[in-house]
C-alpha cells in the first residue's frame, strides 16, 4: 500500500510538472506572437518581406521635427532578421546600423530610407541610429 500511495504521489508531481512547463512554453509562443510592428517602430522579422515573429519593436517617437529611436548596445539573445521595416523620413537624413556584435562592434548592415527593407539573416546584436 505504501508503495502504491508512493507512485501516485510521484505520478502526479510529474504531471503538474509538465503542466506548468507546457504552460511556460505557451505562454512564451502566445507573448513572441502578439508582438507587433506598430506604426512609427523601427522593427525587425524573422522572415522576408516583413513575415514570420516580429524579433524587435522599438518605437522611433517620429514627429515633424526629429525622432527619438533609442540605441541597443546589446541585444540579448541576439537575433537574426531577414527584413526590417524603418519609420525614419528621408529628410531627417539617417540610416539605422545593426551591428553583429555588441557595443556597435563587428560587421554591419545598413537600412536607409523609410519603409520596407529586406536583410539577408546576419546576426544583430547592437543598434543605433546615424544621421548626418
């Protein structure tokens, strides 16, 4: 009897185990989901063409005046976006750099120009903005 009472016990430990772990991965794939690149972000995809999990949503605070898109000296885990969709007018004069390492290190990729740009999957680690 005790070794029965010792199984179950066991038994339903495992199974609010994997309960709460199967909750957590969920909620983890609901949270990447229901981000979204809204207008006025400087975002980056997972896929081309502005498809698949927005990887980073930064709001760029765009007026007629200027913007405040801010800087990202390490993007942890650091991701690896196929396109980007850029909010900054032509006329402020700016490109975005996503730079493979952090601290604004390593290689770089450049979006200029507002709107749709795709991007051929290297690794970004660090942002900034460079107008001039």
């Amino acid at each position: 009897m005790r070794n029965r009472a010792l199984r179950l016990a066991v038994m339903v430990m495992a199974t609010i185990g994997l309960s709460a772990t199967a909750a957590s991965a969920t909620y983890a794939d609901t949270a990447a989901h229901t981000l979204k690149c809204k207008k006025g972000y400087f975002c980056l995809f997972e896929g081309p063409h502005q498809t698949g999990r927005v990887l980073l949503a930064e709001d760029a605070h765009v007026t007629k005046d200027g913007f405040d898109l801010r800087q990202l000296d390490d993007i942890e885990p650091p991701i690896h976006p196929q396109s980007a969709r850029n909010p900054l007018p032509d006329d402020f004069g700016c490109i975005v750099r996503l730079n493979d390492q952090p601290n604004f290190a390593g290689d770089e990729q450049e979006v200029s120009g507002i709107g749709d740009h795709e991007l051929d999957g290297r690794r970004v680690a660090s942002l900034t903005p460079d107008c001039g």
